[in-house]
C-alpha cells in the first residue's frame, strides 16, 4: 500500500501541466494583490487599538509601521508578475510568496479572520519553491526547459509531485471544514437544520447592518424541506473532497459540485470565495496541459480558415 501511494505521488508529469498551474495561480494572485492594495492603504490608517495581529504578524502588540504597506503591496503585485512570466523564478516566486503572506496577514489584523485566501497562499508557497518555470516562460523557446537534456521518468518526478500536493493540500481544506461542520454544529448539519439558521442569522445581520444580502438566501429559509439535501450535499462536497485522487471522471464530478457549492453559498449568503468561483482552486486536479493544447490546435485551425478564406476572396 505504501509503495502504491509512493508510485502514485511521485509520477512522471509533464513540466508544462505545472507551468500552466504558476501561470494561472500567479496571475490570480497578481490581480488579487492589485485588487486588495486600496483596502491595505485604508487599513493602515486606522487606529493602533483596532489591530490584532494574527498569523505570521501574531508577535507585534501594535501594527507595523504604515509606510511599509505600500511597499509591500507593490512587491507583492511586481513579484506575483514576475512569477506568473516565470521570469527570475528562484527569485521573483519566494519574494512574491513572502510578500502575499504579509498583505494578506495584514488584512486580516484589522477584523475578521477571513479563509477565503488560504487555498490560494498554499498554493502559491508551493509554486514557489518547485521548478515551475521550466516552461512556458518569457523569453524561453517554446517547448523548450532548463532540463531539455534530461527528459526521462525520473527527472519528470520533480514536475508530478507538486501538482498532487496542490490537490492535497484543497481536499484538505475542504475535509477540515466538514469536520469543524461536525464538531461545532454535530450531526444537525445532517437534516439541514443547522445550515438553515445559518444562511437566516447571516442574512439577517447584514440587513441589521445595512449590508448587501440575499434575497434569495432569506426566501429560501422560509423552505424547510429544501435544506435536508442541502445540508447532504454541504457535507458529501467537503468530506469527500478526497474522492479527487480518484478516477478522473469522479474526480471532474466532485470539481463541478464543489464549485457549484461555492456558487450557492454566494447566492444564498452572499459571501464569495474568488479562488474557488475563478476555478482555479481546481486547476491541479485539472489536465490543464492537455487543454492548453487544444485551444493552441483550434486557434491555429482558426487562422488557417481565415488564411484560405482570404486567399479565396482574392
């Protein structure tokens, strides 16, 4: 059984699959970081009693000095892409690894711990210290890596293994939040009781507080049969989120209910899960490589009917 799950875990992959997975991931947090800066910048000008550091920042009493947020913001975003081009990777990938980790952690010292980011920053980590620019990176020929002259099983390895950590460490948010589900709420989440109050309370709060929320959320409360097969699915979604190791066209169906589930949660609670909603929390388990090259066949099967039609006209 171990030397399966060894074989399994450390099986040849392509150096493109893993490429497409930086470029993706890289980009998402680019634009995530340029997204989030204006909110930092507000962030930095409140008042020292309203920080609570958390994380990597749990060791300041008072927030760091405010003139470093900007700095760090724009590292964040220089270096995220600088990675995403896969250019001066050993360096740009840990510094934009580094820099997402403060801005987020910040963000997060100031309210409410949010997840919503977390899958993202582990993937990132990940991405930055694996050679993931060993393809598709700017100024490179195409097709062409830093280890053209070694392409047997065994260098392939160092490609395969990072991707299936990716898909490891997604199912294992998705597993954790199913048994914190269990742990706090007990089996009630089961019949869809729990989840019911849930969406209720939330929504109701946002309305107390002059905040956006759901109409459809605050209708379907008034539903009781609807919330049993939706407190099922809350639960077969994250306790069998591990099904993803499995068979491939298991795992494409546990990725279109996984994503569906985030869509209802933003529809119901209005409370959004960008990395997820995107898709690209997915991308690992995902042939990505494979679909890179199809829609490369089909453009170029595009440009050659135009070509001949233009031919034709003249």
């Amino acid at each position: 059984m171990q030397r399966l799950v060894t074989d399994w875990f450390f099986a040849p992959e392509s150096a493109r699959r893993l490429a497409t997975l930086r470029i993706l991931v890289g980009a998402y947090a680019t634009i995530y970081s340029i997204v989030r800066l204006p909110y930092l910048l507000d962030s930095s000008r409140l008042g020292d009693d309203r920080f609570f550091g958390t994380g990597i920042l749990t060791v300041f009493e008072t927030p760091p000095p405010a003139w470093l947020v900007l700095p760090i913001g724009v590292t964040a975003i220089v270096a995220g892409a600088m990675m995403t081009l896969g250019w001066r990777y050993r360096l740009s990938a840990p510094l934009a690894a580094l820099a997402l980790l403060c801005t987020t952690t910040y963000g997060n010292s100031w309210g409410q711990v949010f997840h919503t980011e977390n899958l993202m920053m582990l993937h990132i980590v990940v991405l930055s210290v694996v050679p993931a620019a060993d393809d598709l990176v700017v100024g490179k020929a195409a097709g062409r890596t830093s280890h053209d002259t070694d392409r047997d099983d065994r260098s392939a390895e160092r490609y395969g293994w990072p991707i299936k950590l990716m898909v490891a460490l997604m199912v294992l948010t998705y597993v954790a939040a199913g048994i914190a589900k269990l742990r706090i709420g007990g089996w009630a989440w089961v019949d869809g009781d729990v989840l019911r109050h849930q969406v209720a309370f939330d929504n109701l709060r946002k309305v107390r507080l002059d905040e956006i929320y759901s109409p459809l959320g605050t209708w379907l409360t008034q539903i009781t049969w609807v919330w049993l097969p939706v407190g099922i699915a809350t639960l077969l979604v994250e306790l069998g989120a591990p099904v993803a190791f499995i068979q491939r066209r298991i795992r494409y169906l546990w990725v279109a209910a996984a994503w569906l589930f985030h869509v209802g949660i933003a529809a119901t609670m209005v409370i959004a899960f960008p990395y997820h909603l995107s898709a690209i929390a997915y991308a690992a388990v995902l042939p990505t490589d494979q679909i890179l090259a199809r829609a490369q066949t089909w453009l170029r099967q595009r440009r050659g009917a135009g070509s001949s039609a233009d031919l034709a006209s003249n």
